[in-house]
C-alpha cells in the first residue's frame, strides 16, 4: 500500500470566525476570516477536519507568490505554519496591515 497524500476534499460550512466573531459564509474554499485572516487549525490535508489540534491559525505574514498574494498562517497552540491564498472577499485593509507589521518586526529585527 502506497502513502499518497489525501486529495482535496470540499468541505462548504459556515463558521464564526474564533478570532472576531464574525459569521463566515463558507463556499468549501473558504479556509480563514475575510475580516480579520484568522483561521483554525482544523485540517491535516486540505478540507479533511482530521487535525486534533483546532488552534488557532495567526496570519503572520502576506508573501507575493507569482500573481497571487499568499497569507501565511501560524498555528498558536503547536507552532504549524500553513499557506492559504489571500481572495477578493479578503479584508484589503487587514490584508495591508498584515504585510505591514511583518515588515516592520523584519526590518526592526523583532
């Protein structure tokens, strides 16, 4: 039996964001909050609901990724780091901040 990662699975639910509490309406791409970017630490692969950790997911960081911008989660409770694809219902003012305070704490070594 071969080890082949699990493909994706389209979950489509609606959560409050663990973070703001806002209502989000999820499509079965949606992974973070489009208010505040936060996420939870939910999945091993991508839609599956297999993680026991449920940490919350910090977005730490915004990287360019050839055309598209990438926010860059960190899990508080196990240290995880994941990358999800910032979407045009994101926040564009909370996406700004993000890059913004991740380029400050590289720039002042913090």
């Amino acid at each position: 039996m071969t080890n082949q990662p699990k493909r994706f699975q389209r979950t489509i639910e609606d959560f409050t964001c663990g973070h703001c509490g806002a209502l989000v309406h999820g499509d079965g791409y949606t992974n973070h909050c489009p208010r505040c970017l936060w996420s939870r630490h939910v999945d091993v692969n991508p839609g599956d609901r297999d993680e026991a950790c449920n940490g919350m997911m910090e977005p730490i960081r915004i990287e360019q990724e050839k055309r598209r911008e990438v926010v860059v989660h960190r899990c508080q409770l196990c240290g995880v780091e994941r990358r999800n694809s910032v979407v045009a219902q994101d926040d564009r003012d909370t996406v700004l901040a993000v890059a913004k305070a991740w380029s400050e704490r590289a720039t002042h070594g913090r």
